[in-house]
C-alpha cells in the first residue's frame, strides 16, 4: 500500500481527492498490523485533509481510522471519534460507513479496547 501511494504521488504530484479516503485504508491496515504510531499519523492526516476539503464522504472512515488507531495504541479519544464518524456518517447519509463503524465498535467491545 505505501508503495502503491508513492507511485500515485509521483504520477499526479500531490495526493488527488482520494487522498484521505486511501490515508484511512492505510491508517486502518496498520493498526490491525501492530504499527499503531503509524496508523495514528496517517488517519491523523487523512482527518484534517478530508476536514480541510470539506469531503463529507470520505470524513467518516478517517475518523473511523483515528477511532481504530488510537485504540491500537492506547491513547483517549476511541469512543469520540467514533461518535463524529456517526454523526457525519448520518448527515452525508453515508449508510455503509455507518455499518463499518458500530462493526468496529462491536470489535472493540469485545477487545475490551
């Protein structure tokens, strides 16, 4: 995957309007790889790109990568990012993220995270 977005960025020069949407596939990957600090900064980065263009589509899922890797590494603010991802979710109207998102709240109930 970080290869795959190196290549993109060196085709088209910056990271495109799917920037925070493949930030989140990568933050979510690794966390679930164990590479939590890296997971925080990407989803970290995809929040305040989708934030800073207004991209209510994609906003859920990097809040839901920030909830994800914040988990992975102990830090506050799970349950509050979750909570904006619904409440964005709902606005957009987004109703798979809203499915991803209490399917990973479930996962983290049971993980005890």
């Amino acid at each position: 995957m970080e290869a795959a977005e190196r290549v993109y960025r060196e085709a088209m020069g910056n990271g495109g309007e799917m920037e925070a949407w493949r930030g989140s596939v990568r933050a979510r990957a690794l966390a679930r790889l164990g590479r939590g600090e890296e997971a925080l900064e990407v989803a970290t980065e995809a929040v305040q790109f989708a934030r800073g263009h207004g991209m209510l589509w994609a906003l859920p899922l990097a809040l839901l990568a920030l909830g994800q890797a914040r988990a992975a590494v102990g830090a506050e603010g799970v349950e509050e990012a979750l909570d904006e991802a619904t409440a964005v979710a709902t606005e957009a109207d987004a109703r798979m993220a809203l499915l991803t998102i209490e399917q990973e709240r479930e996962e983290l109930a049971v993980r005890g995270a």
